[in-house]
C-alpha cells in the first residue's frame, strides 16, 4: 500500500514541476498549449475513494494556477475533470469498469485513446471557456480547446507508452 501511494505522490510532483517548467513554455501559434499534468487525473486507481481523489484533483490544479497565477481555473477544470470522470470509464471500458477491474496497461489502445480524448476534452473546454470567459469569442475557445486537445492527447498517450510497465 505504501509504494502505491509514493508512486501517486511522485506522478503528483512530476507533472506538476513538468507543467510548469517544460510545458507551460509552449505557446505554438498562440493556441497550442500541451497540459499533461491531466495525467494524474486519467491515471488514478479506480478503486479509490471518490472524495479523496476530488480533494486530489482540486489540489493539483490549484498548484498549477498557484504557479501560473490563473486564478483557479485549473482548479475548476481538474474537479470537473475528476467528478465527471466515472462517466467517461463507464462509456469508454463498459464493463470492465463496472466490476473496476481497469488496469490501463493491459486494456485496448482504442479505448484507452477515447478515455483520455472525452476527459481531456471536457477538462480544456472548462479551461478555455473560464480563461476567455466570453460567449462572443466562442470560436477561439474552440479553437484553443481543439489544438490543445490534440497535442495533449497525443503527449498522454505518448507518456504512458513510455511509462507503461510491461509485466509478462
């Protein structure tokens, strides 16, 4: 038990110190902006308390507005993210989910692919629509939430490729 909540602590700190000094550097064309940090909250065990991992998920965005001095929009999109996500595991994994026996190194790439593109999108369109906070400009927050979307789903699925421990 011990090791599984150092590794949930170490990915904490990881994304966090990655967002802020690599990836918040990253502005390609003014709306490409990778926020992979969103990792913590597509990969966190399941079968964990619900609460805690809300708590979990309001902390590690407020962390990154605290470093971004955004004013808690992160914040507001990681809970939203973290409360919304048992709909995306159930539409995504089935039953898989229903008896939460998900281990994401072993499940198929396609729905792995479709978890993290529903999750990551509701997380920026949440993100994008309190950074620009206005209904006339509606076509930039797409803009913004479409190219950020991409990028960073694709650095997810990249960094648990990477990351992903093969146990045959």
């Amino acid at each position: 038990m011990n090791s599984v909540i150092s590794i949930h602590v170490v990915r904490f700190i990881v994304l966090v110190f990655a967002q802020v000094l690599i990836f918040n550097h990253i502005n390609f064309l003014g709306y490409v902006n990778p926020y992979p940090y969103i990792l913590f909250i597509l990969l966190f065990p399941v079968k964990n308390n619900r609460m805690l991992f809300i708590l979990f998920s309001f902390i590690l965005g407020l962390t990154i507005d605290l470093f971004l001095d955004s004013g808690g929009i992160h914040a507001a999109a990681s809970v939203l993210a973290a409360y919304a996500r048992p709909i995306f595991l159930k539409s995504s994994f089935g039953t898989i989910y229903e008896y939460q026996t998900i281990k994401f190194n072993t499940v198929e790439f396609g729905s792995k692919l479709t978890y993290i593109a529903f999750l990551t999108a509701i997380h920026h369109i949440v993100l994008f629509s309190l950074e620009i906070f206005s209904v006339s400009k509606i076509i930039l927050i797409l803009q913004k939430t479409l190219f950020s979307c991409i990028f960073t789903i694709l650095l997810c699925v990249l960094l648990t490729i990477i990351f992903s421990r093969n146990k045959t």
